[in-house]
C-alpha cells in the first residue's frame, strides 16, 4: 500500500492523529492514558489512504480492535478496507509497522472485550446498542 498522504475527513479524527504524531503516540484529553494506535488502510473502492485512531489491547505480538463502530448497524469503513486489503500500517508510539488483520475467534471475543470495556467503558455501551457481533480484529506483524 502506497502511503504518499493520510485522508481523514473527521476534524477531531484529525487533531487526534496530529497530537499523536507530534508526542510520540501519547495523547490527551479524553485519551490520556488511553492505548491508542493509529491504522492505516487503503479503500477497497476509493483507493484513499486513510488513517484513523483506535483504542487496542496490547497482547505478546499482536494489536486487538474493536470495529464497534459506536454501536452502528455496520461494521466502520476501516474495518471493511483492512479485511479487503489483508494489510495495514499500525503506528504505535512513535514505530510504525506491517500488519495483517486475523479476527478473533469466539472463544477469546469475551474475554478480550471485557479487557477493553475496562479500558473504555463506552464499549460496554455500543454492545448494548448493536444487534450485530461486533468484530474483534487482531493486527499481527506482517
């Protein structure tokens, strides 16, 4: 994936990236403290390079994502590119790496949304308001 420039239409989105990039991965706000990544993916139709912050778990060798949503009836659009693609670019504090996507199986979906529900408790919240499973996608080393 060429990644010449990040598109990112979402005003907070983008302030959001810029604080990111400009602390080595640490941010403010209501995100202080919080485990954020950045992905990058290109759109299966558009061909666009858009970058977008996301709440992970850290695990040995791995990123975990939730594609909530916010609870919407749909799965995000980064969800869809990354599947789409089989690839990604995940900027972690200040390093930056390949990563493929692998969703995470039933048996650890519980588990591992109870460990982001105690990160972000607003995921509690988006479960309850969707009638879909939301995915759980690990981002393993490419």
């Amino acid at each position: 994936m060429a990644e010449t420039s990040a598109v990112n239409g979402n005003p907070f989105n983008l302030s959001v990236i810029e604080e990111f990039r400009a602390n080595q991965g640490r941010v403010g706000g209501s995100f202080e403290g919080v485990p954020l990544l950045l992905l990058t993916t290109k759109g299966a139709r558009t061909g666009l390079v858009r970058t977008t912050p996301l709440v992970h778990l850290a695990d040995p060798d791995r990123f975990v994502v939730l594609a909530s949503n916010g609870g919407a009836p749909k799965a995000p659009a980064w969800f869809h590119n990354l599947m789409a693609a089989g690839e990604a670019t995940v900027e972690v504090g200040a390093e930056r790496l390949r990563v493929r996507p692998v969703l995470v199986d039933e048996a650890e979906h519980d588990e591992l949304w109870a460990r982001a529900a105690a990160i972000n408790p607003d995921f509690t919240e988006y479960r309850t308001r969707s009638n879909r499973t939301i995915p759980m996608v690990a981002l393993v080393r490419a």
